[in-house]
C-alpha cells in the first residue's frame, strides 16, 4: 500500500519501534485469554479480508470448523479507506463483522470511536511476533489487535547498472557521483515526502512524538530538533548537488521516479515492496535489500503494520479472539504469505525458507529489524501535510533546515489543538 502525504493512504521484525514496548495492560472485561474459552459457541463468525486477499481464508476457516466446530463466512473490504466506513455503519446496526483487518495508524482513531475491543491473550501469543509489530497494534498501553504483515521501504537496485548493493550511504553517495551524469542517477528517493524521509531524520535522532513507556506524546514533537536539521540538510545535499532531477519534488516525484528507473536510467531507488511486481513487470532485473546504513547508524524507515481486530461490536468477542490467534499462527502466517506475498512479522518464520529464499520478502524483513512503527494516536493525521511542505522547502533550497521545521511543528501544534 503505497503511502503518500495522507496518514491513510500508507516483514518478519525483531526490533526498533516508536512505542518499542509491548502493552502494559490488555486487560477487559469484554474479552477472553486464549488460554481457554468459556462463552457460548457461536454457529459462524464473520471475518473482512482486504480487497483480492481472501482465498486463504477459504483453508483457514475450514480447519478453524473442523477443529471447533464453527464456520467462519468471510468477504472483501477494501481496507485502507472502507473498512472503518463501514465498520461504523454496520457494528451499530448489528450486521457488522466479528473480526476486520486494519492498517494500525488507523487504530488511535478507531479506538477513539469505540470501534474494536482490546485484546487479551497470552503472553505466548504475544511472543509470537515481532516487538515492533506488537507495539504498533498497541495504543495506551493496551493491546488491540494481532499482526498479519508488514510492510516498509527498502534498497532496490538495477542488477544490470549496479553489481553489488552499497553497504553504506556513503558508499551510495560516491557511486551516484561517478554514475550521475547524460540523464542517469545512480540513486532516487523521494526526500521531500516525510514518509520516507523519516528513515534518514529518525537514524539522525529526530522522532515525531516522545515515547513515554509505549505511550506517545502529541505534546512533545521531535521533527525539529538537532537530528532532524541534520537529516533535512543531508538530504538536500542529494539535491544541491544535482544527484537528484528536478523532477523528483511534490505529488509527481514518485510516477517519476518509477518512469525513470524502468526505463533503465537509474542504478537505485528506496521504495516499497508495492514496487517490486511493477519493475519486474517493466523488464528490470531488480535486486532488493535493506537500506544501507548511514554514519554508521541502520536507517529507521517507518514500518506500515496490518494487523486483526475484534470488533466492539461483535456478541462473540470471546470466540472472535479464539479465531485471531488461530489465523496467525505460524502456520497460517506461512500460509497466508504464499497467497498474498504479505510479510508477515511472525519471528519464527524470519529463517523459514519461504521468505529467507524470497529476495523481496528477505530485505523487507531485514530493513523491518530497524523500522519504526508509524504513530498510531489520531494527532499523527496532522503531520504528514506540514512536513511534506516543509522538506520541498528544504529541498528546493527556498529555506534553511531550521526555519523551515520550526514552521511545520507550529504548524502541526497548532492543527491538533484545532482538533481537540
């Protein structure tokens, strides 16, 4: 799911989070440990799977039957923008779903609502997956869903322009610099989009709310600070020297960065596995890692989490709970990633063959040990306009480093006191 400016439009992890800790307290009285099950056993439960997504589920909800006896009916729902919609509709008027997946920047807002329940499992289910991931299905402390996959922007190169992948930024910089020249770049990133400009910032000692124990703080916004100046000028330096084209700044610099590279002018970029089918498509022989690090530091790319959640208004939280945990198990976490090619952030299946010999599922995983988790709480909506602007300002050469993110955290202060 490529991520633009808006906070809607945005694997297997070890590490590296905002919120690094897991739930404090996923405690409630609507909702059951797995480590039994008392309720009633319902005849079905009713699951919404993103959009060309479902066909796994077909197996899944068979054994789910044959092992409890309770059919599980499940339909597509495009995720990033109509599930919630419609969650609100039907949960209500009690023909909504039992379970739905979500992207987990989405969840501040939806818990805010009242839409899904938190979660109570075992403390085994939880260490199933990745810290990271736990902490991104995570908000005040309370845990609200279970991941599914995971997704964050990595080191794609032409095999045929580059031999070898760079280990570091800096060894990038000086091959950009010799093969820059008729046209051709030797790398391509869209700097002046905070989604991804934020892996270079983040590694610099920026942060975009202060983690306070797994909570975030709207309050306390790191974009301006002394790593941020610092990542914001060592970005533009990629532009003043012109290793990057005009071309590459505001709504258009992504379509024309892919036109670019597949038409074979450019050794690198740093983009999502939303890419890789599109180059392979083109006629490139792409070749994908991590990032390489900079100043010694692996850089810390936002990490885009999907996650499972029981829904408040579902009257079989209990059994609802019971299906979450059964569909990512390891097992069907492995399942679902040869049908959907989804990462998922289990970490026993960090070593699995079925990633570690898939080239694009390997560097997603890989880069995802030092990803961040996109903020979670619903302030997060404010920041991705201001910082765009700002960092086309930077970029452009049109303002200073400091003057122009100093602007952009008044900006989005200002913005969320407007919504409170």
């Amino acid at each position: 799911m490529k991520k633009t400016l808006s906070v809607f439009a945005m694997a297997v992890v070890i590490a590296g989070a905002l919120a690094a800790c897991g739930p404090t307290n996923n405690s409630s009285s609507n909702n059951t440990s797995s480590k039994g099950t008392t309720a009633s056993k319902p005849a079905k439960l009713v699951v919404w799977e993103d959009q060309k997504k479902s066909g796994w589920l077909q197996k899944v909800a068979a054994d789910f039957k044959k092992k409890y006896g309770i059919t599980v009916e499940y339909k597509e729902v495009e995720m990033a923008t109509k599930m919630g919609q419609q969650l609100r509709l039907d949960g209500p008027a009690g023909k909504g779903p039992d379970i739905v997946t979500l992207p987990h920047d989405q969840i501040g807002q939806v818990v805010t609502e009242g839409l899904i329940a938190p979660l109570n499992v075992d403390q085994s289910v939880v260490n199933r997956f990745s810290k990271s991931s736990i902490a991104a299905e995570t908000y005040k402390g309370k845990l609200y869903g279970l991941p599914k996959s995971t997704e964050t922007p990595v080191f794609v190169y032409n095999k045929d322009l580059m031999k070898t992948p760079p280990k570091t930024m800096e060894d990038l910089y000086n091959f950009s610099k010799g093969f820059t020249k008729n046209g051709n770049y030797g790398f391509l990133a869209l700097f002046d989009n905070y989604y991804f400009a934020h892996g270079i910032m983040a590694s610099m000692g920026s942060y975009v709310f202060k983690n306070n124990n797994g909570t975030l703080d709207p309050n306390d916004l790191g974009l301006n600070n002394a790593g941020a100046i610092q990542g914001a000028n060592y970005m533009a330096k990629w532009y003043k020297e012109g290793l990057f084209p005009r071309g590459i700044i505001g709504a258009n610099g992504g379509s024309t960065v892919d036109g670019l590279f597949t038409q074979g002018k450019v050794a690198s970029v740093m983009n999502g596995p939303w890419a890789f089918q599109p180059y392979t498509s083109a006629g490139i022989k792409i070749g994908m890692t991590a990032m390489p690090t900079l100043n010694g530091q692996h850089i810390k790319t936002f990490m885009g989490v999907k996650g499972w959640h029981v829904s408040a208004f579902s009257k079989n939280q209990e059994w609802a709970t019971k299906l979450v945990d059964f569909m990512t198990s390891d097992e069907n976490a492995k399942y679902r990633f040869t049908q959907t090619q989804e990462v998922p952030p289990n970490v026993a299946l960090l070593n699995d063959p079925v990633i570690k010999d898939n080239e694009g599922a390997k560097a997603v995983a890989e880069q995802s040990q030092y990803a961040e988790p996109m903020p979670n709480i619903p302030e997060t909506a404010q920041v991705w306009t201001p910082m765009g602007n700002a960092l086309q300002t930077v970029v452009t050469g049109k303002a200073d480093a400091k003057t122009a993110l100093d602007n952009a955290v008044k900006q989005i202060k200002d913005q969320i006191k407007s919504t409170k």
